[in-house]
C-alpha cells in the first residue's frame, strides 16, 4: 500500500532501482510549507545523510521508497547538517 511522503518513518528502506541503498532519516519542508520537499536518507555506502529532493521519488511501494535514479546519481550530494538550514523543518 502506497503512503504519502510526509507519513513516511524513519527507517523506511531506499532503493535506487532494486538495490538497496540506505534509509529515510527524516521528511523536511521549508518556511511555512507542510508541503514535503526533501527526504533525509542514510546512505549504507557512504555512512552519511543527505538531502534528496522529493520530486526524485519515483514510488512508495510496500513501505520501500524507490529512487528515479542509479546510486551513482547521487554520489555528488554533500553530507547533510540540520543546523546549518534554519528554514528546514521536521515534518515527521
């Protein structure tokens, strides 16, 4: 069953295409919005977060989130500090 982005938990698994890539952390909007706009993942490879927009989902499938691209897509993505974005807030 499908769910909506701001209902996602923490844990959720992260696929880019069918391999496992790592965990949603957190669902972040920005300003006033409840609008989700970011996932925070936990990449296993890189033993980091990073933010990732919302509109690279491509599927939420059996409480599994599934990327648009390969892994190696977002490889560049800098590691990712909360306190360093005031305007990011914590959806769930």
């Amino acid at each position: 069953m499908a769910k909506l982005l701001r209902d996602l938990d923490p844990g959720t698994p992260v696929r880019c295409g069918h391999e496992p890539v790592g965990e949603v952390r957190a669902v972040y909007a920005t300003g006033d919005s409840r609008v989700p706009e970011y996932l925070c993942i936990y990449w296993t490879l890189r033993g980091e977060e990073t933010l990732v927009e919302t509109d690279e989902v491509l599927n939420i499938e059996d409480d599994i989130v599934v990327l648009r691209s390969s892994r190696e897509a977002y490889a560049d993505l800098i590691a990712f500090d909360p306190a360093q974005d005031p305007l990011l807030w914590r959806l769930h």
